[in-house]
C-alpha cells in the first residue's frame, strides 16, 4: 500500500516505511537509545529530503521519549533543577539550530552540514564507546571488576561562576555546563534530528559527574522539552515536519522497540555497548565515505527557498 | 454552428482539387447536406482533449494516467491509420525556478560549489508522437515550439549566470535534463506515443508518475506536415492535492504554528498511547 507524504511531497510504500521504523525501534529497545542517529540517515538515504527527514525525525524522537521520561519521573530518577537548565540551554541551542538550517538550506550547504554533524559526533561518540567498551569487555574476561564512579573528584567545571545546588544529583555545581551541554545537545538535535542522549549521557557521567541512577531520566526529561519545541520550531520555520511519515515511524518503532528490550534482556550489558559502538561506527563510515567517493552525480536540483538570511 | 456554416460556405465555394481524397466511397446511409465532407481546400487543423480536466492529489495519491485525444479536421489524409500527419503531443507542468548546484572536490570532501538558478524550468515535461521527433522536425521548428528536452525553455535568472561560459552553462541544462530524466518527470512516451485510429482521430496515453509536483499541466498538440507545423492546440488540466492530503499541507504552510503545535501532540498523545498498549517498562 501506498501512501502520499504531505510535506515530503513523495508516494511512499508504507509497508516499508512501518518495517524502517520497526527496525530502527528494535535496535533502539535493545540498546536503549533514542535510534534518530539511525534514523534520520536512513530517512535521508530512502530519498525523503533531508530538511523533511530531520524535522521529521524530532516528532518521532519526541514521541518515542515521552513515555520513559514520565516513568522515570514517576520514579523519582529526575534532577528536575538540573533538567530546567539543559532545557533552557536546549531551547536555545534548537534555536540557533533551527535558524543556521534555514540559512544552510538556502545556501545550499545542509547536507554537506548534516553529513559532516554526523561524522564528527558519530566517529567521536563511537570510537569512545568502542576504546571503553573493549576495556570492560577485557577487563571483565581477566575477572577484574569494572570501574565505578569515582566520588569527590574536582575538575576545572567546579570552578565556574553562577553556582547552584542540585539536590538529587547531590552535586554543587556551576550551572553554566549543564546550560552548555543542553545548548549542544539542543543545537545538535536541530541540525541532525537527533535526540542527542548520546552526547549528553556521556556529558554528564564525565563532566558533571552526576550520578548515574538520575542520568537517563534527567536526560529523557530534556529531550522531551527540547524536542517539543524543535518539532515546533521546524515545522514554523522549515515547514519539515510530516506528521504522516511521523505516524508511519512512530507506530513501527513503538513495535519494534518491544522486541528490542526483549532481546536486550538476554544480552550483557558490555556485549550491547560494543554492538553499539560497532554501529554508530558503521553509520559513520558510511555517511563520510558518501562524502569522499567521488559522485555519481556531481549535479543536484532544487527549488529556490525564498526569504532572506 | 459556426463550423456547420463554415462547412456549407466552403462546400459552396469549393474547387474539387484532390480526387484522391473524393474518390474515397462513401459507406452507409447518405448523410444530410450539412454533415458532407469539408472541402479539401479549408486548411487541416487540429483539436484536441484531455480526459481528465481535474486530477485530485489525495493520500493515495500513485501517479494518473491522462489520454490526450483529438482529431484533424479536414484531414487529407489518403488512407488510415496515419502515416500522412505527424502529430506530437506536449504535456507540461507547471514552471518553477530551479537552482542547479555543481559539487567539485574541495580537499578530500565533495562539496557543492557552484550553482545555477534558472528562473523557470518546467516541472514536468512529457513527450508523445507519432514518430520519433527528430525524424518529425528540424531542429529549428523544434527550438521555436519548444518540442524536445534540448529545446525547453530554460533561462538563468537573473545575475545567477556570473561568469559562465557558454558551454558551462550547457551542462547545468544538461544537468537539470538528466537529473529530471531520473527522476521520471521528463519522458519520452516510447515508440508509438501517439496513434491514429481511423484517418482524423488520435489518442495518446501519459503516465503522470506519483511524484509530479502539483500546479496546473498543459498539454500542447501539434499537427506536423511534411516537417512543419501546421496547426496547434492548447488543453489544459488541474492537478491540485485535496482530501487530508489538502487540509494538512495546507494548514502546514499557512497555519505553520498551530500545525507545529499539533504535531507535539500528536507525537505526545500517540508516545503515550502507544505504551500504554503496549504496557512496557521503559528503561
């Protein structure tokens, strides 16, 4: 069966599309992660534009966010003050995101943008995970314990000014990072149609040092907000948000995901973080090899975007 | 009743020129006066239709098939099925401007360097005839009714040509053609676009893929004779989004903001039904 997308402007198979979603859910469910790194690129790549694909790609992440962030603040997993500055930091970063889009868009630049987003944080984040991963992974075969949070520690984030105090994270800390970190991670979000959990997790385990039971949950609590108000942003600014192929991801990946954390369950957690690691590697060669290998086609068409810069 | 009258005036002042064309035995009940064959001498033209005067772009929106059919009147031609006409139909869509970019290797990365705006290239371009085109015409008659890929009109807006030579320039038009080519919007109906049933009645069929960009499509039939042209015909049809597929594109580009409002909900109500189905533990 297929389907016309409204804002795509394209008939799509939706067959396809529900299985595209379902296995980007899967792959989310059992690695826990958000999965618009996988999706946006694989949007892209079956032939929606790529302005359409990234604000798309905010919807779904936003509805595939919100029903984890509410449990874990149900849960009491949530520093709601340390979540209210990455959301203030976010909204501001999806801004400044949302508006360089527009300017790129019509300068003709976004998808060189997006490519090169993709291979810098993807490669980074990847190679990261893989070098630590492979140290647990020895490490654990050699019957030595893994490493746990080390308490106390001090680094050049505790001396910057506007100090506050973040009760559930037990932490007295300059809100200028998390305001930073919020402000990346939102500016990322707009650009790429990402959540951006994996640059944020990994921001504030190391450089906040926030403890780990409150992470995910303070970091589903910002990428609910932040991508509400980028979903919003984009389809005023952009006009690149398709609530149909919206639909279409979000009902297969809300099936997926179920089998994901099923398969998940049986498989430990080193094991997961390098399969991980191994796939956001994989993603990032891809896309930097289409950047490199010289063209098929050195030539694109596209409309002329009015408005001015 | 204009032609009826034209038909007698022209019966009544008629030189009876080509036999051939009389000898042709006239079968079943003797016609009235007024429906006698036109005369020879009254200059052949062409008319023509398009099936549909409308085509909907709706949700399921797959592509449509339009027949664009007409009739030579005062046809002269000495037997059936065609052969003595050439007749080449135009289907156009609507022009928009275009900017064409040019990737080149900048340290290692293809980027896009250079560009191109054409103020108006036409969206969608199919060709049908009776025999290939360039057997049809030459390529000047071809340039002047933009028949053909190479002959469509295709300007660079204004200050957007900077520098370029000429053959520079070639390829972005080229490049556009290609590129649109691939995208099944510029065809070449194969052999056989156009075909006569009977000495004056033709039809052609075009495919209008599912991707045609929306925006009133002209369908342009030339008479051809002896590589020239020797009559013309406009016709013309809508094709416009409507249903859900209307109310939702259009309430995105106009009511921007309540769209993007409804799109957080829409994604926040469905996240939160779908797990409550599904009644998962989140991680």
């Amino acid at each position: 069966m297929n389907i016309y997308l409204p804002i795509a402007e394209m008939s799509v198979n939706v067959a396809l599309f529900l299985g595209l979603g379902s296995a980007v859910g899967f792959l989310s469910g059992l690695f826990g992660v958000g999965g618009g790194f996988l999706l946006t690129p694989l949007l892209i790549f079956m032939g929606v534009p790529s302005a359409v694909a990234v604000g798309t790609g905010s919807m779904q992440i936003l509805a595939s966010s919100v029903s984890g962030a509410i449990a874990q603040y149900r849960r009491n997993n949530v520093d709601v003050k340390m979540g209210a500055v990455l959301v203030i930091g976010g909204v501001i970063g999806s801004v400044i995101g949302v508006s360089l889009m527009k300017i790129l868009r019509q300068a003709g630049q976004f998808d060189l943008f997006v490519s090169l987003s993709y291979v810098t944080f993807l490669g980074a984040v990847g190679a990261l995970m893989m070098i630590e991963s492979l140290g647990t992974l020895r490490r654990s075969k050699s019957g030595q314990p893994s490493s746990v949070r080390k308490t106390g520690q001090h680094s050049w984030v505790h001396g910057l000014p506007f100090k506050m105090r973040f009760h559930r994270s037990k932490l007295y800390i300059s809100a200028v990072p998390p305001a930073m970190i919020g402000a990346f991670v939102g500016f990322m979000a707009a650009i790429m149609g990402v959540g951006g959990g994996f640059v944020m997790v990994p921001a504030m385990i190391y450089l906040l040092r926030v403890p780990t039971s409150v992470v995910i949950g303070t970091s589903l609590f910002q990428i609910v907000f932040v991508m509400a108000v980028t979903t919003l942003l984009q389809a005023m600014q952009n006009k690149a948000v398709d609530v149909v192929l919206a639909l279409v991801l979000i009902l297969g990946g809300v099936i997926g995901a179920q089998f994901g954390a099923a398969a998940g369950g049986r498989l430990k957690g080193e094991q997961l973080r390098f399969m991980l690691a191994a796939l956001v590697l994989l993603v990032c060669l891809r896309i930097g090899w289409d950047l490199m290998a010289k063209p098929a086609e050195i030539y694109s068409i596209g409309p002329v975007l009015g408005g001015g810069f | 009743m204009q032609r009826l009258l034209a038909c007698l005036l022209a019966t009544v002042i008629a030189v009876p020129a080509l036999a051939q064309d009389r000898a042709t035995p006239r079968l079943g009940p003797v016609s009235p006066p007024a429906a006698q064959p036109p005369s020879p001498v009254q200059k052949p033209t062409v008319e023509a239709d398009i099936s549909t005067r409308s085509l909907e772009v709706t949700t399921g929106f797959t592509g449509h098939e339009i027949i664009v059919f007409g009739a030579v009147d005062n046809s002269q031609a000495p037997q059936e099925h065609g052969g003595y006409y050439d007749v080449v139909v135009v289907v156009e869509g609507t022009p928009f401007p275009v900017v064409v970019r040019k990737k080149s290797d900048v340290a290692g990365v293809w980027i896009n360097t250079s560009s191109v705006t054409f103020a108006s290239v036409p969206s969608y371009y199919a060709i049908a005839s009776t025999r290939p085109i360039e057997e049809i015409a030459g390529p000047p008659v071809l340039e002047r009714h933009a028949i053909g890929f190479q002959h469509i009109k295709m300007t660079p807006a204004a200050g957007s040509r900077g520098i370029l030579k000429d053959y520079e320039l070639a390829a972005y038009r080229t490049a556009v053609i290609r590129l649109k080519k691939a995208q099944n919007l510029y065809v070449i109906q194969p052999k056989d676009g156009v075909t006569f049933t009977g000495r004056s009645l033709f039809r052609s069929t075009i495919a209008l893929p599912a991707n045609v960009p929306v925006g009133p499509l002209v369908a342009r039939t030339y008479l051809f004779r002896n590589g020239e042209v020797i009559s013309a015909h406009i016709a013309r049809v809508t094709l416009q989004r409507a249903g859900i597929e209307r109310l939702v594109h259009n309430f995105a580009f106009v009511y921007s903001m309540s769209y993007g409002l409804i799109a957080v909900l829409i994604a926040v109500a469905s996240g939160l039904l779908a797990s409550a189905y599904f009644r998962r533990q989140p991680a």
